[in-house]
C-alpha cells in the first residue's frame, strides 16, 4: 500500500486539485508532442466519416435509392457485422505489421472509398443510374472494412502507448474529452449536412481522410516493439516520426545479424 501510495504522490494523484493539474502533459516539448498524437488520434478516430455512416447509414440509403425499410434494416445489420469481422482480423496484425503501416493503409483506402461513394451518390442523384447506387453500396461496406481492420482495434492501444506512465490517467481522460467533442459534432452537425449538401458531405470526410493520411505520415511515430526507454529516445530526437522508423531498421539489422552468428 506504502508503495501506491509513493508511486500516486510522484504522479500527482493525490488530491481531486492534483487531477486537474494538466501541466504533466505540456511541460516540455517531449510530452506536448506525445498529447498532440493522443489528441488527433482521438479525433481521427471520430472524424473519418465512421460515425456518420454508422449513425446515418439509413439516410445515406435513402439517398442512393434504397426506401424499402426493412432492406436499410439488413444492410445496417449487415455493416456492423462487417466491422466485427474485421476489427477482430485487424487486431491479429498489429504486432505484426506495425502501427503505422496499418494506419497509413486504411486511411488511404478509406479516402479512395469515400470518393467513390460520393461519386456513385452524384451519378445517382443525377441521372437515377442502379450501378452508381450499387457501386456506392459496396464501398460504404469497403470503407466500413478498412476503417474497422487498423482504426477499431487500435483506438484503445495507440492513444496509451504514446503517452508515459505519469502522463497515461491524465491523457487518456483528454482523448476520451476530444472525442466525445468530435462525436457530438458529427452527431448534430451530420443530419443538416446530409440534408443540405447531401453527398459532398461523403467528398468532405474523403478530403479529410487525406489530411489525415498525410498527418500520419509525417508525424505519427512507430510503437510497435518499443520499450518505453526507446519510445523516451523518440521522443526526444527532432523528428520523431523519422527517429521511430530509425529504430525498426536498426532492429532488423539486429535480428540479422543474431541469424547470421547462429
């Protein structure tokens, strides 16, 4: 007990002030570039277009031509089941693959998807074409797929892994605040977009999803296999993207040259 208590002191957990004392989490650039990944990946994961398609998908439906109620009933249910599958495949290769693979993987394919759904929504709208609605159809379920194989299984790893163990309690409670403020921005603001811009409200998440692929890209770092003494290193150098990918490399050579010595 003496030693939770020494460990909850050192980390300013004592008093309900102490909770609310946030300067844990921006005091040096290591830390303020650790709750800026925490932070967007708490948004990334609100704000790829997921929530308005699992909230809206019988709009969306109704908005390329399916009316029969209950056959929005089976494709909603059908999507879900969708997501399942894959979260559950995706969750056996994050230690495989790697988190940034995965990432940039998914994010790409769901910008290409969401481009296709908005383009098969317009030819619909426009000239009443079955295969734009049917080719909109199908990649609402690609994005569900992609979203759900790298974004589903990693929101409850990634956001931690960046953060040290004295920052962990503090910043996961500012990732939860982030994406409730993301989830109820799309929960009120999604139905009036759909009603007024309609399907480039689709083009505006694709968009985003390339924002998104290019802020992974240049600023995510790679926590697979790290320890935290490595991720401290990471952190610390001045391109920590760059540094992490570093550190796989110079851990591949490792395991090589263990294999050529054996």
């Amino acid at each position: 007990m003496a030693e939770m208590e020494e460990a909850l002191a050192k980390e300013g957990l004592t008093s309900w002030r102490n909770f609310f004392d946030l300067r844990v989490l921006f005091n040096t650039r290591n830390r303020r570039y650790r709750i800026m990944l925490n932070i967007a990946f708490a948004w990334f994961g609100q704000f790829s277009g997921n929530n308005v398609i699992s909230y809206y998908l019988p709009s969306m439906l109704r908005g390329i031509g399916v009316t029969s109620t209950d056959t929005q009933l089976l494709l909603n249910i059908i999507y879900a089941l969708v997501g399942w599958v894959f979260a559950t495949g995706g969750a056996r290769f994050l230690d495989t693959v790697g988190r940034r693979p995965m990432f940039l993987g998914s994010v790409g394919a769901m910008a290409i998807c969401l481009a296709i759904v908005a383009g098969g929504a317009a030819g619909f709208v426009q000239t009443g074409s079955v295969a734009c609605s049917y080719a909109s159809i199908f990649f609402v379920y690609m994005f569900g797929a992609t979203f759900a194989v790298s974004l589903t299984p990693m929101q409850p790893i990634y956001p931690g892994e960046v953060l040290t163990n004295d920052m962990r309690a503090k910043g996961m409670g500012v990732m939860q605040v982030s994406s409730g403020v993301a989830s109820f921005i799309n929960t009120f603001a999604a139905p009036v977009a759909l009603n007024n811009i309609g399907y480039w409200f689709y083009a505006f998440f694709a968009f985003f999803d390339v924002f998104e692929f290019l802020f992974i890209y240049f600023l995510f770092v790679e926590t697979k296999g790290r320890t935290l003494e490595e991720l401290e290193i990471v952190f610390d150098s001045p391109n920590p993207a760059k540094a992490s990918l570093l550190v796989v490399k110079e851990k591949r050579r490792e395991k090589v040259d263990v294999a050529d010595v054996a």
